[in-house]
C-alpha cells in the first residue's frame, strides 16, 4: 500500500510537537549554513515557531499518513526585496529517508508555490557537496544545477562546495503539463 503524502499548514495545536532536538540526525545534512543554529524549545514555541509557521506561514508540513514526517519552507535570499525566492526541505526522522517522501513534498511545494505565492519567474534551492541526497532530489523533481561554487561552505572541519539549483516557471509548467 502506497503512503499518502501531503504538505499543509501548521496547526496552532501542532506547535509544540514541531520542535527538533538540536542533535537530530537531519541537523547534520542541514549543513553548513553560516553557523545556523536551532532554537531553543521555548524561543520556537513563543517567537519563531508563530512567526514563521502560523502568522505569514513560510513553512508547512510534510505528513506521512497523517503523521508529521518533515517541512519545507521559503525565504528570500534578497530579503526585504522579495525577488530571489529559494526553498528547503527537511524529513526529520532517518527512518523516512529514502522513502521518495521529499520528492512528493518538493514537487507539491513547488507547485503551491508558483500557482499561489509568487509571481516570481524562478524559484531556487541551494544545498551542499556533502549533502548528495538533497542534491539528487533537486534533480528528480526538474530542478536544474545553476551554480558549483567550490569550497566555500565550511563544516566539521572541511570545506565543500556550496550548489545551486532552479527552475523557472515556464519551464516548471511545462515539466508539470
């Protein structure tokens, strides 16, 4: 039996479930970005969890049968200029990986994106060399390889290339038509 997958929304009552142990394993694919860190519990349940996926939600679930599994989101590279949008994707629990659970979500994002967010000619993901399993989703669901930018993502003690993908909206469309 095949698993259904869908992305929506947060549920207020969602909220405190959301929160991910800062030392899950998906937080070591998550990569090298500028010394991101996770909140703490608190800070995600009473500031960012809100702002982020309740009030402008720019991130939605991924659930799995009915069971929260991951979460894709958005955000502008540019900032406050709104015109360079790129997107992510994370499943939270090893055990899911490998499932085509990502390729489902991303397609479906992608799509809600373009249909209902944006106006915007092209969407992007950047990931890194290290994290070759994001780099094959990019590639399955149409996105194509726009930039290699060697060694300038540092993590654990080794420099990796920082890559970029895309896709337009002309070309999204067609891929979905």
């Amino acid at each position: 039996m095949t698993a259904t997958i869908t992305i929506r929304p947060l549920q207020r009552a969602e909220l405190t479930m959301l929160w991910s142990d800062p030392n899950a394993e998906w937080t070591r694919w998550n990569g090298p970005y500028f010394y991101d860190q996770l909140p703490t519990q608190t800070d995600f349940e009473t500031i960012i969890g809100p702002r982020d996926w309740l009030i402008r939600p720019r991130n939605w679930v991924i659930t799995r049968d009915g069971v929260i599994v991951g979460s894709v989101n958005w955000h502008f590279v540019d900032g406050s200029l709104k015109r360079w949008l790129e997107v992510g994707i994370i499943i939270y629990n090893q055990e899911h990986w490998g499932e085509h659970i990502g390729r489902t979500a991303l397609t479906k994002w992608l799509t809600h994106l373009f249909q209902e967010e944006t106006t915007l000619p092209h969407i992007g993901l950047t990931t890194w060399s290290g994290n070759m399993r994001m780099m094959q989703l990019a590639e399955a669901v149409g996105l194509k390889q726009e930039a290699w930018i060697p060694q300038v993502r540092y993590w654990q003690g080794q420099y990796y290339d920082s890559v970029k993908y895309g896709i337009l909206r002309n070309d999204w469309q067609v891929q979905k038509d």
